[in-house]
C-alpha cells in the first residue's frame, strides 16, 4: 500500500479522503452529512492509502495544543476491510508523529472498532460518550 499525505483541501488527496469518508460514514454508517463534514478539513493533514492507484483507507490528524495529535475520521472502503490497510495507515501516523516530536497520539474511537485500536497500542481513557449516534470512547497510544 502507498500511503499519500496532504495538508488541507485544495489536492488530490483531500478529494480520495472525502470521498471514502462519504461511502463509509454518510453512505453506510448513516452520518449526517453536516455533522461528517464538519467545516475544518482545511485545518488538517489527511492521509490516504492507496492499493494500484486506488484510494482504500483515509484518516485525518487535528494537531492539538501540548504536542499533541488527534486521529480523526478512520475509514476504510467496505471492499478493502480486512486486508490491514487502515492498521498500516494508523502505524504510519504515528511513526510521523514520533518524528516530530509529538508527546501524545490519541483518538476517539467507535466502540465498536476498540478491540482493532487496542491492537494497535491504544489504550481506552474515560467513559464512553455519543457523537454522531455512535457511542466512541477516547483513547490513547502507549508504546510498548
């Protein structure tokens, strides 16, 4: 997989991002559209991997204050899942964050994908909360 970054709007990337996170949260997960596009993608890094050229697995990053990161909007194309594409993405963010000099990585996660994030190194913080009529709950990365 090639994993393809770009901050803001105005590329190519951001358009392959958008529109995975249109098939998988606004098409299939049922999300409001104007609470998915919540109007600060232009303040944000976004990632795309691509399998032959074609866009499989997004994220976005929301730097925060303290050296901080937010993974945000992890989405994978339904006919991509299960191949450990969304799994290379995330470790691919965090390699960058570590290189510069970040001091925490964290997410929301739908509880639903919790198990597959613990996988990954993160670690559940606080009670579970709803956002956009999915229950989520904050966690963060603890290198092993």
């Amino acid at each position: 997989m090639e994993i393809r970054m770009a901050w803001g709007k105005l590329n190519p990337v951001y358009q392959d991002a958008l529109q995975i996170r249109k098939d998988v949260f606004i098409a299939e997960q049922e999300i409001d559209p104007q609470v998915e596009l919540d109007g600060t993608d232009e303040d944000k890094m976004h990632y795309v991997g691509y399998v032959d050229d074609q866009p499989v697995t997004t994220a976005r990053i929301d730097m925060l204050a303290g050296n901080r990161v937010k993974i945000q909007r992890v989405a994978t194309e339904k006919t991509a899942r299960h191949h450990g594409y969304a799994g290379e993405l995330i470790k691919q963010i965090i390699v960058d964050a570590k290189k510069s000099d970040v001091t925490r990585v964290e997410l929301d996660a739908q509880l639903t994908a919790m198990a597959f994030y613990r996988e990954l190194g993160f670690e559940p913080i606080g009670e579970s909360f709803e956002e956009a009529g999915i229950q989520h709950r904050t966690a963060r990365y603890v290198e092993k």
